[in-house]
C-alpha cells in the first residue's frame, strides 16, 4: 500500500544548518552593535575595535561550516539544509570580509588622520579648536614628514583651481559642504573659510573640515583639510571625504 502525499511527513528542518546562520546572523549583529555602541558612548572607540575583530572570527568560522554543511546537504539532496547553509555561508562572509577590506586598507595607507591639499601653507582652524580641545589628535599640521607620506600615498589630492569670482566659490563651497551632510561651525565670507564636522556613519567618528577659498585673478583656489580628532590612522576616510566634496565642487566653475 502506498501512502498518499498527505500522509507523508515533512522533512524536519536541519538543525546545524540552521544553527549556523543563527551563529552567523548573531556575528552580524554583533558587528553592528561595535561600531553603533561606539557611536552612542557606550564603550571607548579600541573597544568597538576589538568587538569587530571578534565578530570578523565568528563570521569566518560560521563560514567554514555552513560551506561543510552545503557540501553536506548536496550529497543528501537536503534543499532546505542546502539553502540555510548558503544564508549562513554568505551572512559569515559578509561580516568577516567587510572586516577583512577594513584591515587591508589600513594597511595599504600610510598611518596617518591629516590631509589637506596644500601641504605646504593648509588651512588653518580656528572657531572648531575649542571643540578638539580634549581630542588625542592635535589641530597644529605634522610637517614635512606629513605632507611626505601623504603625497605618497594620495597623489591626486591638490588645490583645486575653480574659474568663478571668490564670492560665488565661497557660496558653492558652503552648499557643497552642507550637501555633504556636514556641521557647519563657521562661516567667514571675508577670510574665505568655512569650517565643519563630519561624522562617520557606522562608529560616529567626528573628523574636523576647513575650507580656504582664496582669489586668483578672476578664479578662485580652493583648499580643504580634513583632521581626525581620535586615530593614528584614519583608514583613507580624510582622503575620500575631501575627493568626494572636490568632486561636488568641480561642476561649480
């Protein structure tokens, strides 16, 4: 006698399959949590550093096993262990390999949190000092060394020329940094400065911005410099923020 399809049960759903992206769901969260907890206070920023490594292991690992649990599920046929292996498999790889391009960034670039295009005479703050008055990282420039490794490593990062009058660059520098998302803490339309605060959206880093925009006949030269207030290393954020509002403002002029 042969049974009906209704009366056959249903496959149980595979418990180490789906432990797996259970695992590799919770080294996710964790990682979020790292980088938000530092954020919000919670914990000192090498703290959420060392959070975020530790979720990186969980990742990799729940990746070895859900990628042992596929192999697995493809010898038995079992599709559902199949798919929740993959889940756990591309959810471990995720996190460790978001960590992972992290850290292979910060090695490639020269450790250091101060960039600007003009190496020889950068911006100068001067309303945001107050606020990096307990900042580790110091607003006065590091020098010939500085500006050496920095145009190693970021070549491309200079002062920008703009063919407008002084007064309608400054206008377009102030909108391209509010565009940014920026704080704005200054505005100086007669000294040609604009200073701000950018903060970075996963860890809430806040790295300090000048703007110099200075005449050149009838042009216009523009300067930025980008200051990480806690870091040895910015991990390339300061290089990226000011070729990304560069790039916002070269349609200006």
């Amino acid at each position: 006698m042969t049974e009906s399809p209704e009366s056959i049960p249903p496959k149980a759903v595979p418990k180490l399959p789906l432990l797996w992206t259970v695992l590799a769901l919770s080294a996710a969260s964790v990682a979020v949590v790292a980088g938000f907890g530092t954020r919000l206070g919670l914990w000192h920023f090498r703290t959420g550093f060392a959070i975020l490594k530790w979720s990186a292991y969980g990742g990799g690992i729940v990746a070895m096993l859900s990628f042992a649990s596929a192999l697995t599920g493809l010898r038995s046929r079992n599709y559902s262990g199949i798919f929740l292996s993959a889940c756990g498999l591309l959810i471990g790889l995720l996190v460790a390999g978001t960590v992972w391009n992290w850290q292979r960034i910060a090695w490639e670039v020269p450790p250091i949190h101060d960039i600007t295009t003009d190496t020889v005479n950068p911006p100068r703050f001067v309303d945001i000092l107050p606020m990096r008055k307990d900042a580790p990282n110091p607003a006065v420039y590091g020098g010939a060394e500085i500006a050496a490794k920095q145009k190693t490593a970021y070549p491309d990062i200079n002062t920008l020329v703009l063919d407008i009058p002084a007064d309608k660059a400054f206008a377009a520098a102030l909108a391209a940094a509010r565009d940014m998302g920026w704080e704005v803490v200054a505005t100086e339309p007669k000294e040609g400065r604009i200073e701000a605060t950018g903060t970075t959206f996963w860890f809430g880093f806040k790295d300090d911005v000048v703007v110099r925009i200075a005449p050149a006949g009838y042009r216009s030269l523009i300067d930025v410099r980008s200051v990480s207030r806690v870091g040895r290393s910015d991990v390339g954020t300061n290089a990226r923020r000011i070729r990304a509002y560069l790039a916002r403002l070269k349609g200006s002029g």
